[in-house]
C-alpha cells in the first residue's frame, strides 16, 4: 500500500481544469513536494486530498482509505497545515491544542502528554500559556505544524509551509519539517520556492497548469536535463554559438550569455578553449543544473516566483501582515 | 458527537472569557435606555394597566438586546472564515452539525448571560418582576429568542462574506424589527398601518410574552406568542443549518 495514490485526478471549476488528470504515487516515510508557480493546481490537490473540495473526475486514496467515500477515515489519517493561518489567535498556545486533540477524539491523558510532546518538539514548550496573538509568523507556523501533527497522523500535509516569512524563518520551519522524516512522518508538501523543494524532499512533482509535467528526486530531475550548464561572456557571441554548434555542441544566448549544456563540464571547457582560440572570453563558469533550469527545460518557460497578479499580491501582502 | 459538540462549544466558551470585558461594555446601551429613557418617562407615562413605564420598558430592552447580541454572535463564523480557524474544524472528523449546534450554544450562551446581567440591573433599579414566578417562563422566552436570533446569524453569516453586510441587515432589518415590536410602548397606540408591520414582526410575540411573564402585562395571546417564537425558532435553525453546510 502507498500512503497516497491519486488516479488521474480532475478537478475543474467553471470548466476550467485546475487540476487536470494527475496521477501520482506517494510512499510512507517520504517527503514529496509538489512545485509550481502560483495557480498550478497544487493547493487544488492538497484539498481534495484532505476531503475539502470533491474532485471533479478521478480516483485519489489516502493512507489506503478513498477520499470521497471514506471521508472520515482520510481525515483521521491526516494533519494539515494550511496556506492560510487557522490558529485561535485569542486562545492561548495549549489550548489551541487541547481543542484539536478534542475534535480528534484523543483521550485526557493522551491529550496531556502529546500537547507536551509537540510543543517541544516546535520549541515552544515556554510559550504554551501564551496567546497566539503575540505569537510571531515564524512562532505560528510552528504551532500549526504542532497542531498538525497532534493527533500523531501518518501523514501530513503542509500548504505553502513558509510563504511569506523571511528567509532565517523559513531555515527555521525547515528544519522541523527535516524532524519529521526522522519520525517517520509521510510529508506531502506545496511549494513554490525552488530551494524549497530542493532542500527538503526525497521526490518533486513539478506542476504547471494543473499537470504533472517531470517527477523525481532532485538529483534525478537534474539529470535528466543532460548534464551541467556552462556559461560564457565573451567578445562575440554569434561566432561563438556557430563555432561551437557546428562542433556538436548545444549552444544557445540567453542575456547576451552562450548558454551551453554539456554532460561533464569539466572536461568540455578545454575543448571549447581549444576552439575558440580567435575569440575573446571574457568569462567563463559551469554549475550544475538547478531546478530552476529543470522547470524552463520542460515547460519551456521561464519560472517566476512573483509571477502573480495584482490581486494575489494584494491577497498576499495582507497575509504577511496578519503573521 | 457530544463530545465534538463540546469540543467546539469549549472555544467558544473560552473566547466569551477572554472576551468577558466586552459582556460589560455591550450593557452600556440597555443601561443607558433603562437609566435615563425608563427613569425620564417614569412619570410622564400613563401605563395602561396602570404599572410604571420602566417595568413596561424592561421587558422589551431585554428582548433587544438579546436580539442584537445573538445575531452579531453569528458573526464569529464571518471571523472564523475570514481567519481560517473554520477551516480547521472543517478538516477534523467530526460532523457539520456538531460545528454548528456546539457555534449556536456559543451564541446561545452569550446572549443568555448578557439577559441575566440586564434583569440583575433591572432589580437593583426598582423594576417589580412578578417575582420567583416569573424566572421559568422568562428563561423560556430568552431561550427562544436567543436560538432563534443565533440561527439567524448564522444563516447571514454563511451567506456573508463582509462585515459591512453586517452593519446592512442591521440597520435595515433587525432596528426597523425592534422598533415596531413594542419593545419601547404598548402597540395599540400606533396608527392601523404601522399595526400591520407590528402584527408581521415575530419579535413582537418575544416582547409580548417577555412582558407577561415578567410583570403580567400583555397585548396578545401568550399562547399563540410561544408558539410563533417556537415556529420562529424551528424554521431559522433549519434555514441556519441548511446554508452553514451548504457553505
């Protein structure tokens, strides 16, 4: 058994397909992120698996249960931190708790003991009297993140899980998450942070438009695009790109750069040294891909992370304000 | 399902704690009506069945403000919308109703200890309640308007997305309602047009059956006012429940 498996999935609003026939295989014990720009259909997804929205066509199981006819059996399965904040702001830290343990039916001494558990755990145990108004963005993220994982779920869903908090924060947030894996925590996490996904998870879904357009481990994603990228700054850039395509070479200018993929860069440079004799280099460097370079080699666009509207900027900005 | 009811009905109690100053300052209003409209009118006014204006005032100043502390207490699940707590409950397995029954206690609970904190001020301003006799059939009434009102709540706030709408039904709805349900004067004294609104306006059968179990005092069948109320009640939390799991 998977811990999830979702069968082209579908989920259209006013015919238009938000998600749109996506299959995936999730395993226990692993952090899975979907990754895509703003209005990919990720959000979409993490709804329908945790019984919010009902998908429009398709099959998706969670912990073996179906989301659609055993709807309480997925919920018992799960913990969810959402996009949104969804604290009490004007219950304190424990109790914000103990009412979740309640809606999940955890006995008192349960209760007592698991509230202690996952506050430590989030380092918050000083704060557990304290109302989550004066708690900062970083601090309620962290209490949500307890708060999902309260009722012990063998999987949890984290939304966005750092939008919006600075970058020493989101360091912060991902070193719990890191936590999890050691506790043997299935993580299906959204994200539109490259690094993000990078950073954390065992496997990428890279999402645009509602499809799952490459699927893999980091490294594997990387790979599949063939190799390093090299890139030269140089007195000509025209002859530099007909010298080299006419050698074998894939080559091509991006920003007044020639952009060229190479299996092993290393060994390629003093190739390309050796034919370009008659033009200046003015620079020169190679990295490994990275996924931002995955992202543009199969959607052959480039990725945005403000890529939003104004709307959602707006929507946005108010949501910094409230953290 | 008990215990999910109470789990929601235990953060609605802890927040009305939290909240207790804002209790005290909600009775500023019907202190305000009572201490100087009841007291200034105590005298000018003839009451028809020969009673003080200020006894004849209580009733109704009560039934207002429970009226309008239920309905604003159907905000809270605007609030929990906007603030995402709704969600959370919306996640964990538990039924829609227990959300909604352990959101109305919430209400319910409020409106009814906001009653009993006007009655205590009502007694220590010289107001003659038909005495021990009169708590059974007042606790009732209060019952019945504070579900019915918290229903209503709940039904605009399922359909609400703002608080400006709020302030909309308010002042266009629930002030015209008050005003026309005898709450401030007997309502034979309103010309025959206005009658009609007082005889369309459930809240009339509240004050009505309010002012006869609490001083003797009434203009309709009390009978038929409970049952209205009951009626009242029964169909808002129907309408209530029907578009809170709709939404």
């Amino acid at each position: 058994m998977k811990a999830i498996e979702i069968k082209n999935l579908v989920k259209e609003f006013d015919g238009i397909k938000a998600v749109d026939a996506i299959s995936l295989e999730i395993e226990y014990g692993e952090i899975f992120a979907l990754l895509g720009p703003n209005g990919a259909g990720k959000t979409t997804t993490i709804s329908i698996l945790a019984t919010l929205l009902k998908p429009t066509s398709g099959k998706a199981r969670v912990n073996g249960y179906d989301v659609v006819k055993q709807a309480a059996k997925v919920r018992h399965s799960i913990g969810i931190v959402f996009q949104d904040p969804s604290l009490d702001d004007r219950l304190t830290a424990r109790e914000n708790l103990e009412i979740h343990g309640r809606l999940y039916h955890m006995k008192r001494d349960e209760r007592k003991k698991r509230i202690k558990e996952v506050l430590k755990m989030v380092e918050l145990e000083g704060r557990a009297n304290s109302l989550v108004k004066t708690f900062s963005g970083g601090m309620r993220r962290r209490l949500e993140i307890a708060r999902g994982l309260m009722h012990k779920p063998r999987i949890l869903f984290l939304d966005e899980p750092t939008l919006g908090l600075d970058p020493q924060t989101r360091r912060h947030i991902w070193d719990y998450i890191e936590k999890l894996r050691r506790e043997g925590v299935t993580v299906l996490l959204t994200t539109h942070y490259m690094e993000e996904a990078d950073h954390l998870a065992d496997r990428i879904a890279i999402i645009d438009k509602g499809k799952v357009v490459a699927l893999g481990s980091p490294s594997e994603l990387k790979d599949s695009i063939g190799g390093d990228i090299i890139k030269i700054k140089c007195n000509d850039e025209n002859k530099m790109i007909e010298l080299l395509s006419s050698n074998g070479f894939d080559a091509m200018m991006v920003d007044e750069e020639v952009i060229i993929k190479a299996r092993k860069a290393e060994k390629e440079i003093p190739k390309i040294f050796m034919l370009a004799k008659e033009i200046e280099i003015k620079s020169i460097m190679y990295k490994e891909p990275s996924l931002e370079d995955v992202f543009i080699h199969y959607t052959g666009k480039a990725y945005r992370e403000e890529g939003m509207d104004e709307k959602e900027a707006i929507k946005m900005k108010f949501r910094r304000m409230r953290r | 399902m008990i215990n999910d009811i109470y789990a929601v009905y235990l953060r609605e109690l802890i927040r009305l704690w939290r909240q207790k100053v804002r209790l005290v300052t909600t009775i500023m209003m019907p202190l305000l009506w009572l201490g100087v409209i009841g007291s200034a009118f105590n005298k000018a006014f003839q009451m028809p069945f020969g009673g003080d204006f200020l006894s004849f005032l209580t009733p109704g100043i009560l039934v207002m403000t429970m009226v309008f502390t239920s309905t604003v207490s159907g905000i809270t699940t605007v609030f929990d919308r906007e603030f995402g707590f709704l969600k959370e409950m919306l996640v964990a397995p538990i039924k829609r109703e227990s959300i909604l029954i352990g959101k109305m206690l919430g209400g319910v609970t409020q409106s009814m200890l906001q009653g009993v904190l006007i009655v205590s001020l009502a007694i220590l301003m010289g107001v003659q309640f038909k005495g021990i006799a009169a708590i059974p059939g007042m606790i009732l009434t209060m019952l019945l308007v504070s579900i019915a009102f918290v229903s209503f709540g709940l039904a605009l706030a399922s359909k609400m997305t703002s608080m400006e709408g709020f302030q909309m039904v308010m002042s266009f709805l629930i002030q015209p309602m008050i005003f026309l349900s005898g709450a401030f004067y007997p309502t034979k004294m309103l010309p025959t047009w206005l009658k009609v609104g007082v005889r369309l306006n459930p809240l009339t059968y509240g004050v009505d059956a309010m002012r006869y179990f609490a001083i003797g005092f009434h203009e309709f069948n009390v009978a038929m006012d409970l049952i209205i109320l009951t009626a009242l009640s029964v169909v808002l939390i129907l309408i209530g429940g029907h578009l809170f799991r709709k939404s």
